[in-house]
C-alpha cells in the first residue's frame, strides 16, 4: 500500500515524466493548460464561485520571466472559458518540464473588496 501511494504522488517515477496538475488557487482554478516550447502559455479557468465574476488581469511566473495581461471577461458560476493564451515566456525544449506561478485577479460583485485574487503552481511537460 505504502508503495502504491508513493507511486501516485509521483515520488517513485523512474521514468522521470511528470504529470500535469496544479495547486493552490481557490474559486477560480485551472481546469487545463498547455506550455508549448516556443514560450507560449494557455491556460483555461473554471469559475467555482457560486456568482458571476469579472477576470481583470493574470500573471504568470516562470522565475526568469514576469507577463501581465489585463482582461474584462465576465464569467458566470460552474463556466469554464475559453483558453487564454499568454506569450513571451521562457522558451524551453519539447519534452522538459515547467512550472509556473500564476494569480489570477478578478472582481466579484458580491463583495466590496477588488481586486480578489487566486493564485499557485501549476507544471507539466512542455510541448
């Protein structure tokens, strides 16, 4: 059993490949991403709060690079948008590994405070 759950979290992996997946972020989530090797970054968002809210702006890190991009896209709860592209990043070779730190800052009507921000890790292996 041990040995089973250290297989799933990835730590007895001798083929070195990495599986894609995420961590942190909280209302709004990555429900899929790409980074492709020309330093290209989609990523799409699902909308987990229970009100329609406007993304304003992401950043994403990559530890040698910084990208904002501004945004006025509603979208309502439960919905999963369509991918967003940010370019510009880290070239890196077909195959290898990323990790990217991303916030996503967005408004929620509801409340008086703007903007709200989710944020954290997302990796997987460059295409």
């Amino acid at each position: 059993i041990v040995l089973a759950v250290i297989w799933e979290w990835g730590l007895f992996n001798p083929t070195g490949t990495v599986r894609p997946g995420y961590s942190g972020f909280w209302g709004i989530i990555p429900y899929d991403s790409r980074y492709t090797s020309n330093g290209n970054f989609n990523v799409v968002l699902q909308n987990n709060i229970d009100a329609t809210i406007t993304l304003t702006q992401i950043n994403i890190s990559t530890g040698n690079n910084l990208i904002s991009t501004n945004y006025n896209l509603n979208i309502t709860p439960g919905n999963i948008t369509t991918t967003l592209s940010i370019g510009n990043l880290d070239k890196l070779s077909s195959g290898s590994n990323y990790e990217v730190f991303l916030t996503i800052a967005y408004n929620d009507s509801r409340v008086n405070i703007s903007p709200l921000l989710s944020s954290g890790r997302i990796w997987g292996v460059v295409e």
